[in-house]
C-alpha cells in the first residue's frame, strides 16, 4: 500500500511547521527549503499521477474501515485537480521568493497550510473532514490577502472573510443535515443513499450546498467579495486565489451534487447551473468593462471564467464536463500568467492611469501578458480558445446553441477590455524606465506562458486524458 | 430600511425551507440504531483504542486526521494574526494591577496550570482533552498578562517561545502520525501501529492517544496565547 | 408541515441561526457582525450536540452497568468545529482591528463614507 | 416533548440572550450577552450529556470569546489611549 495520498498533505504541512524554526535560526535559508519543498512537492505529485494504473485507490487513515474512520480517496477526478493544484501552487511559491521580502516568514506558514488544505480537499473521502479542509483553506488565504497590510488591502480581506464564513457556516449546516439523516459521514455511502432521504430535506441540503459553493466560487449575485480580495493581494496571491483556490469550490460542485442527485434533482440542478453559469459570464465580463484598475479587470474576469466553467457543468453532458475540466486547467495557466506577468511590469499602483506605458518597460513580460490576454478572450492558436471551442460545441451538441452564443459573446466583451488594457500599457506617449526581471520570477512566467500555448497544440491529447476521467464521474 | 425588509424575506425563506427540511430528520435513537459508525465504535470503541472516554477516542483515533486538521487550523489563525500586526512587537504596559493581585495570582497559577495538566492527560479516561486543557493554560498567560502587565509576558514566555512551542507540539502530532507508517500501518493507526492499549480506565490506556493529546494541548495553548498576545500589543507600526 | 418537530430545540436551532443571519445582513458595526456570525455557528453546534441525544442517555464515557450512550461522532464533531469557529473569530476581530486602524472607525457606513 | 422544563427554559434564555446580542446598540452589552450565552450553551450541553463539548464551548464561548471581543472592543474605542 503506497502511502502517497497521504504524503501529499503531510509535506507541505511540515513544510508550514519547519518554517518558524528555521526563520529562528536564519532567514538567510529560505530559498534553499522553498525550493526543495517544491522539488518535493512536484516528485511526491508526479508519483501519485502517474506512479500507477489510475484506477480509484482508498487510503484508510489509521487503518480504520471507510464508514468508521477517514478514507482518502484518489480517483481520476482528485487526479485532475492535484495536478492543477500542484503545478498552480508550485509557480506562486517561486515567484513568492522573489516578490515577498524574506522576513514574511508567516506568508510562507500560511501559504503552506494552504497548499495541504486544498490537497486534503480533493483528496478525502469524508464529508466532515471536507468542511476541515474548506476552513483550512479559507482561513490561511485571508490574511494572505492583506499581505499588504493597507487599508483597502485589509477592508477586501475582511470582506472576504464575511462572505467565506458565511458560506462555510452553509455548508456545515447541510453537513449536519446529511449526517443527522444518514448517519454517515462517508462520500461514496452518501452518494448511494442520498436518494433514500425524504424530499424536502434533500432540497434543503441541496440548496444550501449550491448557496455556500456558489459563495465560494463566486457565481453572479454572490460575486461581490471577490475583485477587491483578488486585486488587492499581492501578484501571486492573486495569481494564487484566481488560478488555483476557487477551483476547489468547482471541486466540490462537481463532487457533491452531480453525484449526489438522480433523477429530476439532477435536472432542476442542471437548470439552476447553466442559467447562472449564463448570467455569469456575461455579469463578470460587463463588470470587467467597467473597472479603472488593471488588477480589478482581471480579477472580474475570473468571476466570468467560473462562469464558463459552470456552464460545461450545466450542459451535463460528457463533452461539456471535459470543456468545464479542460478550461479550469487552461484558466489557472493564463490567469496565473496574467497576474505573474503584470506583477513584473508593474510593481505597486495598477489603476490605469498609473500603469500607462509600463509594459515597454518590461517587453518580454509585456509579451508573456499578451499571450495569456489572449489565451483569456479566447482566440486561436492558444489554450483559452481551445476549451471554449469545446464548451461550445458541447452546448450546440446539447441542443442547447443560445449557450455557445453566450459564450460567444462573453469573447467579443472581453475582446474589447483586453484591447484597452494593452492600448495603456503600451502607451507610446509616456516615457518609461527598464525595468529588471530576476531570473526566478523571469522562468516562472516563461512557464505560464508556455502552458497556455501547450494548451492548445495539445489540446486532444489532453481532452482524450480528461474524457477517461470523465466517463468515469458520470 | 430597504437593507432590513430584503433581509427579512431572506430570512423568511431560509427559515421555511430548514424547518420544513428539520422536521424530516429521523430521531436520534432511529439512526443510531441504523449507522454503522456509531455502533461500531459504542460496542467496540474501548477494545479497540484502549480509551474510555469515546469522545477522545472518535477525535483522536477514529478521525485523527480531523484534528490534525483542526490543530492546524489554530496554527494557520495563529500565523495570520502574527502577519497582520507584523512589526508592531513591543510591550504594552509594564505595571499590571495591584501587588495584591499579583500575589494571589502567584499562588493562583499553578493551580490553573495543574488543572490544565490533568484535563490534557487524563483526556482519555474523562471529560476534557487536550483542546481543552490548551485553552486553560492559553487562559492563564492571559491572566499573566493582565495581572502583571504584557511587559511581563514579553519578558519571560515572548513570542519566540511560544512559535517554538507551538511548532513542536504540530510537529510531534504528525511524527506520532508518521510512527503508524513507520510501523508498516497506516498515517495516525494507533493500537495497530504497536503503541500499548494498557487497562482502559488507566492513565496509561489508550496507546498514542495521551501524547496526542499533550501535543495539541501544548500547540493549541501556544497558539492561542500568540493571538491574544498579538491582538493586545501596542501598535507601532 | 412542521407538526413533526418534535423537539423545541430545533426550533431554537433555526431561530438562533435566523437571529445570527439577521444580524449578519443588517448591522453595520463590524463586531456586531462577528456576533452574528458566532452566534449562526453555535446555532450549528448545539443542533449537532441534539443530534447525538436521545433522553435516558448517558455520557459517552463508558464504564460498567450503563447500556445506552449519546452518539459520540457528532459530539467529536462539536469539538472540531467549536475551535474552528474560536479560531475563525479570533482571527476576524484582528481584521477588525486593523480596519480600525486604517479607517479609525468599525461602522460601515463611516467605512464606506471614508473610502469614497 | 421530550424536553425537560429545565431544558426549556434554557433553551427559551438562549434565545433572548442572542436576541438581545444582536439588537442592543451597545456593543459592549453584546458581547457580555454573547458570553451569558455561551455559559448558557455550555450548561445546555451538560443537558445533552456531551461533558466534553460543555467544557469546551465554557473554556472558550464563555471565556476566551469574552476576552478576544473585550480587547477588540478596548481596541478600537480610545484611539489615542492605544497610540
């Protein structure tokens, strides 16, 4: 029995726990452990994925049956998420090393803490330990935001924090409601006697489980925390908090419900999804157009990616299923990249009239920027384009097309802001000072910008990988 | 008022829909009689952990790894109110309350620190735990702090300490975790893994579960004493 | 529809969690709010501790003699979710400390009026 | 029923403690309501026969809770004290 489920949360909790000793002997090491935590983390990752056949193997933590004690579980769908997880964490924790002075030795506890809580996440197959993971992740990422430690900074970290508590106090309430029912607290004991439930409380769980994730990956009328909590962190952060961190609140969208629900539930959800998946995108993209601040606009522009990723979950179908998993992947790339990318051209103010020029100052990162905008809006030949072509497609084949035209036009709006964005940027009228890129953050973007193009040369590939884990979820 | 009338329809709507969902909830004798969990661990719960205490034995053993988590969940509070009042580290007041107060509070104080000791050990065998017994002793360097003043606390348990302390007590929870490994078992096994499960009802049952527990009470103290402390120190920054 | 809640505890339940919710969504001082929100999380707590009771139970502390035991699952889970919640308010009141310090005021109207 | 009168009652303060708490203006009668209503919640548990939790929600609703929210309220009222 491989022990790896398990390894994987453990690391980078040792890694958080080491780091307050080793800040006490020295700040000078913290290079070196990031690295080889990282290094860790990656191999500890690539065995896990690809180390044996990918079937669904259980981890029974302290050896106790699944229905008593803690199972994880590692199927095709954690395998999924923890390669997204991992290659999304591993580049914000070097580009950290360059972006966050060392003394912040607690950023680095916290971002550790965060980094376990979302692999435990994915990985366990207990409901209740579920909500331990949610908290754990949502408790490290708050004061992350206010890395700052500014007024506006703080004020977005509190506001997020409201909303957070809010949904994680929804989503323990109908914890509580499947146990008092079932009296279980195992997933996959859940899913087979969901239906046993009597209706009105399955709605109600139902209901408050779409409430709280819809809170958690900010859905359209529960949207409002985010682009402040978004823009106002530091670049990785953001990078960070977009890229990676409400990917988990689709995790567990796709986990619970779909799974949970047969029958006409399964229709009304499919329902409910699609149309504020819809709504969404085209909110995310309007509040985008009207934002002054470069790191507003992306971060509104997450709130409509969600939206498209929601809508392949909507559609239902296997096709839409593997747009929804391939664009979350493509997203974390391109979004990471954008927030990495501006991060070096510009390094505080981001309101547009502070950056005017600032990417001839820093043309290699302007031109990474420009490759993950792109990879954004949706055009050819990058990754973007590929899973919305496939989001598209899987509307049409639903015989649903009023979706692919949403999408459609979800693509002409954020055509429209992006080209602004890069009107200011490349401003030829202010002059501007070089600035240096070290060779750390330098590589880190490099790579963002070489996945959203991977993301598209190897896009079959890829959605041939996903269809399998597909078939498998539904 | 618009803010309040849209909060009560809100209201009104969530309150309909969970109690219409709470009145379908089965008794709590029908379920207990129908899940496998609960049976499980009331029939053989002190056979298998060694604990009499179930409570203990279901956060320590059964679902250890919930606690793992929840330790770390003070852990990661605890950093992130260190991070917020980063670089304001200096002493608020030096003089305390009277030297009355000071006196009964010397004599006070290893009591409160005993008490704690035992609901920590004895977490296993009645009611208490490690949790518990790690807010009692937080308490009493609160009660230091007011008594003598935070100048005292800066002085004799300062932040250092208290990061050492509560990273050792993290650390020994996963490494008691990592034995299971090492033993051939899994992450967190107990009795399985080769610790003792000794006569329930002794200090001594209940194999890894008391030094599971003074890890967390000595992570848990630490962790709470560097937020309170944190959140009262003055602000320089 | 509700004439089969039996216990007057849920009815506690959902009235605290209501009561909490409303605080939530109304008041503008940042402590209050963090008031609500505890009090929405103890509403949780206390319905997970009925849950695991049934009457002529005994602590499930066990020795000789006593046959029935309230369920110690979801107790275990009261723990877990008490120090989650103390944590998650301790490290709310210091975002609300800091918010002060940067707005010298915990209202949100003032906050907002601040901003602009 | 299968409450007892005692448990009632309990229950019925409960919801005036948190009543009270959210609508009293004063934010320092909030938090003392909020920490009546902790001890009472503890109290409530030793009714559900769940010592552990009691001891719990007293160590922390009632005490470390008061303390956390009597420091921010100290906090963030005399500015000029805390300077």
């Amino acid at each position: 029995m491989s022990h790896l489920p398990v390894m994987i949360i453990i690391w980078p909790l040792i890694f958080a726990f080491l780091t307050p000793l080793v800040d006490m002997v020295s700040l000078r090491y913290r290079k070196h452990v990031v690295i080889t935590f990282v290094v860790g983390q990656l191999v500890l990752v690539g065995l896990l994925i690809f180390g044996d056949s990918g079937g669904t193997t259980y981890y029974p933590l302290g050896g106790w049956a699944p229905e008593i004690g803690i199972v994880m579980v590692v199927d095709g769908l954690s395998r999924i998420f923890i390669m997204l997880i991992a290659v999304g964490t591993s580049l914000a924790m070097l580009y950290s090393l360059a972006d966050i002075p060392d003394k912040e030795s607690k950023y680095y506890v916290l971002f550790g803490i965060l980094i376990a809580g979302m692999f435990g996440l994915v990985l366990t197959g207990d409901l209740f330990n579920l909500y331990v993971f949610i908290e754990l992740t949502s408790l490290a990422s708050f004061p992350l935001v206010a890395i700052q430690r500014e007024g506006p900074a703080v004020r977005a970290g509190l506001r997020y924090m409201i909303f957070t508590v809010l949904s994680s106090l929804m989503v323990l309430l109908s914890i509580i409601l499947v146990y008092g029912a079932l009296g279980t607290l195992n997933m996959e004991e859940i899913g087979r006697q969901l239906v046993s439930i009597p209706h009105e409380l399955r709605v109600l769980i139902l209901a408050l489980w779409i409430v709280g994730l819809g809170l958690k990956v900010a859905v359209i009328p529960l949207h409002s925390w985010l682009p402040p909590a978004h823009a106002e962190a530091k670049s990785p952060v953001s990078a960070l908090l977009s890229g990676v961190l409400i990917k988990t609140g689709l995790y567990m969208i796709i986990r619970l419900p779909l799974l949970m629900s047969q029958g006409k539930d399964e229709m009304m959800i499919q329902f409910i999804l699609i149309n504020i998946a819809a709504v969404t995108i085209i909110g995310g993209h309007l509040l985008a157009l009207g934002q002054r601040d470069v790191k507003r606009v992306l971060a509104c522009s997450s709130i409509a990616h969600m939206g498209y990723i929601v809508l392949g979950l909507g559609i239902g179908s296997l096709l839409g299923l593997v747009g929804t998993l391939f664009h979350a992947l493509n997203h974390m790339a391109m979004k990471s990249g954008a927030f990495f990318s501006l991060g070096q051209m510009v390094k505080d103010h981001y309101d547009f009239d502070s950056v005017q020029g600032k990417g001839r100052g820093a043309p290699w990162m302007a031109a990474v920027f420009l490759i993950c905008c792109i990879s954004l809006i949706g055009l050819p030949p990058l990754g973007g384009f590929a899973s919305k072509w496939i989001l598209g497609m899987a509307a049409v084949e639903a015989g649903q097309p009023i979706y692919a035209g949403v999408i459609a036009l979800g693509t002409f709006l954020s055509g429209l802001y992006y080209a602004n964005i890069f009107r200011i940027l490349l401003n030829p009228d202010v002059s501007v000072e070089s600035v240096k890129t070290r060779w750390l953050s330098a590589g880190v973007v490099g790579v963002t910008g070489f996945l959203c193009v991977v993301g598209f040369f190897a896009a079959t590939w890829i959605t041939d990988l996903i269809k399998i884990v597909a078939i498998g979820i539904l | 008022m618009i803010r309040k009338s849209v909060a009560l329809v809100i209201l009104a709507i969530l309150g309909l829909l969970v109690m219409g969902g709470l009145a379908e909830l089965p008794l709590p004798a029908e379920r207990m009689s129908e899940s496998v969990t609960s049976r499980h661990i009331l029939s053989e719960g002190v056979s298998d952990t060694g604990a009499v205490n179930l409570v203990t034995a279901v956060l320590f053993d059964y679902r250890g790894f919930d606690t793992l988590g929840e330790a770390t969940v003070i852990f990661a509070a605890a950093a992130g109110v260190v991070l917020l009042f980063f670089r304001h580290d200096l002493p608020t007041s030096r003089l305390g309350l009277s030297s009355l107060a000071k006196r009964s509070i010397m004599v006070l104080a290893p009591f409160v620190f005993v008490t704690g000791l035992y609901i920590v050990m004895f977490g296993h065998v009645t009611p208490g735990g490690g949790f518990q017994g790690g807010v009692v002793w937080a308490t009493l360097t609160i009660l230091l702090c007011i008594v003598y003043g935070t100048a005292f606390e800066w002085r004799f348990i300062n932040t250092r300490t208290k990061t050492l302390l509560e990273s050792l007590g993290a650390i020994a929870f996963i490494l008691l975790g990592l034995v299971g490994i090492y033993r051939g078992d899994f992450f967190l096994s107990n009795i399985a893994a080769g610790f003792r499960a000794g006569v329930p009802g002794e200090l001594t049952s209940g194999g890894a579960i008391p030094l599971l527990n003074l890890a967390i009470g000595l992570k848990v103290a630490a962790g709470l004493a560097l937020i309170f402390y944190n959140m009262v120190k003055k602000d320089v920054g | 529809m509700w004439g089969e809640i039996v216990d007057f505890a849920y009815w506690v339940v959902v009235g605290l969690f209501l009561i909490g919710f409303f605080g939530v969504l109304t008041d503008t001082n940042l402590i209050k709010i963090a008031i609500g929100l505890n009090i929405m999380e103890a509403s949780l707590l206390l319905l997970l501790v009925r849950l695991a009771f049934s009457p002529g139970d005994s602590p499930p502390i066990v020795s000789e003699g006593i046959l029935n035991y309230a369920d110690p699952v979801p107790q275990a889970l009261t723990l877990t979710a008490i120090v989650i919640g103390a944590s998650t308010t301790a490290l709310l009141l210091s975002f609300i400390i800091k918010t002060y310090k940067y707005y010298g005021s915990v209202d949100l109207k003032e906050i907002r009026r601040m901003e602009r | 029923m299968h409450e007892s009168m005692l448990t009632g009652i309990l229950l019925v303060f409960l919801l005036v403690t948190a009543v009270f708490a959210v609508a009293t203006r004063y934010v320092l009668h909030a938090v003392l309501s909020l920490s009546i209503f902790g001890i009472l919640l503890s109290v409530l548990f030793v009714m559900y026969q769940a010592p552990d939790v009691a001891m719990a929600e007293a160590v922390v609703g009632a005490g470390l809770m008061t303390a956390l929210f009597v420091v921010t309220i100290s906090k963030t009222t005399n500015r000029d004290d805390s300077a």
